[in-house]
C-alpha cells in the first residue's frame, strides 16, 4: 500500500505540478482544467483514464461542457500519496498534448 505523504512532502511535490492545490476540508489534491470545448475535455478524460487505469489508481472527476475538475487522492491510505502526484503530473502533460 502506498504511504501517505507529510504536509511537507506534499508542499515540496505540489510546487512541481502546475496548477494542482491541496482540497480544502480533505487530504487531496485538486485541479480545474478548461477546454475549448467539450470534445478537447472528453478528449483529455479518455486518455488520462487510460494512464490512471494502467496505474491502478483512479481519479475522482466532474466534467461539465469544457471543463473537468479533478480530485485526487489515495482512499487506502486516507490521503495524498506518490500515485497522486504521478497523475497528476501525467494529467497536466496529457492537458499539454490536448489541442486547443
């Protein structure tokens, strides 16, 4: 199981995940990302639930039209662990490679 990461682990990784927060009120990790238009946002869910399938570990999510909100965090381990901060960073390239 993955360890949970101390608040100042998780400072130290949040500086290195562009526009990832911590979420008030709970141990996780939080982003909002804004497409073009809902085909882009789609576009962007289908691969990043792809790379979260592969890693066994799955994000919490909402789309509305052309914007997702992501939420993440490891339930096992009651917080935010290494798996968040490697989807997140593999969501923020996978936002990268989405045209728009």
């Amino acid at each position: 199981m993955a360890e949970r990461l101390t608040a100042d682990a998780r400072k130290q990784a949040l500086s290195a995940i562009p526009g990832w927060s911590e979420t008030q009120g709970r141990d996780a990790l939080g982003k909002t990302f804004v497409f073009k238009d809902f085909n882009e946002a789609f576009g962007f869910m289908t691969r990043a639930a792809l790379v979260a399938e592969k890693m066994d570990h799955h994000p919490e999510w909402r789309n509305v039209y052309k914007t997702v909100e992501v939420v993440l965090s490891t339930h096992d381990a009651g917080g935010v662990t290494a798996l968040d901060i490697e989807l997140a960073k593999a969501m923020n390239a996978i936002a990268k490679l989405t045209p728009g």
